[in-house]
C-alpha cells in the first residue's frame, strides 16, 4: 500500500473548503473565494489564500453561514469521517422551523413591490423615510 505524502503546513482556501466537504466541487469553492462568500481570519479571501492549523474560515452556502475552524490543512478530498477530523465547526445551530415559516416571502415571479410594500417593509426593518 503506497504511503501519502506528508501533510502540508498550509493550502489553499478553496481546495481545502472542497477536501472537507463543505462545497460539492472545487470550483464552487472558487466561485464562491471570488464571490467574497470565503472569509479566512475576519478578511475577504481570494482563492489561492493559504490556510493554515488555527485558521477559522467562514463559508456561506445556500444562505447559511458556516464557521469552522482548520484543525488538518488537507488538499486531497477524503472520506467524511476523515473530513470531520480536519476541522471545528462552530457554525450556530439552524433557526427553528417556526421562525422559517413566519419570514414572510415575496412569492417567485410577483414583480417589483410597490411603493405600498416597499414603505411596509422598511417599516418592518426599522427603516426611517
């Protein structure tokens, strides 16, 4: 059986970000480094940034922010248990599913809001006009 190459200290954000599971294919995790959806350390990340053991990286997918912390910089993509080894994840637990339903939404296709619902949803915000 063919031994693997040592351990780097670092790689990149996005191979990392794809090793570990938390993106399907490695180009969603470039796309989403250059979308500015990556933060690694509080800054912005581009793709090719190095992360390093302690680095905490932030991840927005599908609208929900996850915030893990590298415990393994890995480059290869591996098996899930594996994956879970090479990080910390702190992300907050998901909303109830009754806070969900009670965000109210505009439904697909309904236009522009009018100027009606646009003062209705900054009141809503707490907006001042």
């Amino acid at each position: 059986m063919p031994s693997l190459p040592p351990t780097s200290l670092s790689v990149r954000v996005d191979s990392w970000t794809w090793a570990v599971r938390l993106f399907k294919t490695r180009s969603q995790a470039a796309t989403a480094c250059r979308s500015g959806h990556v933060r690694v350390n509080g800054a912005s990340a581009k793709a090719a940034q190095q992360v390093k053991a302690g680095d905490e990286v932030r991840v927005r997918v599908a609208g929900v922010e996850r915030i893990v912390v590298v415990v393994k910089p890995i480059t290869k993509r591996v098996s899930p248990a594996l994956a879970a080894d090479s990080l910390v994840d702190n992300s907050p637990p998901p909303p109830p599913p009754e806070v969900i339903a009670s965000i109210p939404r505009r439904d697909r296709g309904a236009g522009r809001p009018t100027k009606r619902e646009r003062r209705d949803l900054e009141k809503l915000r707490g907006h001042e006009l």
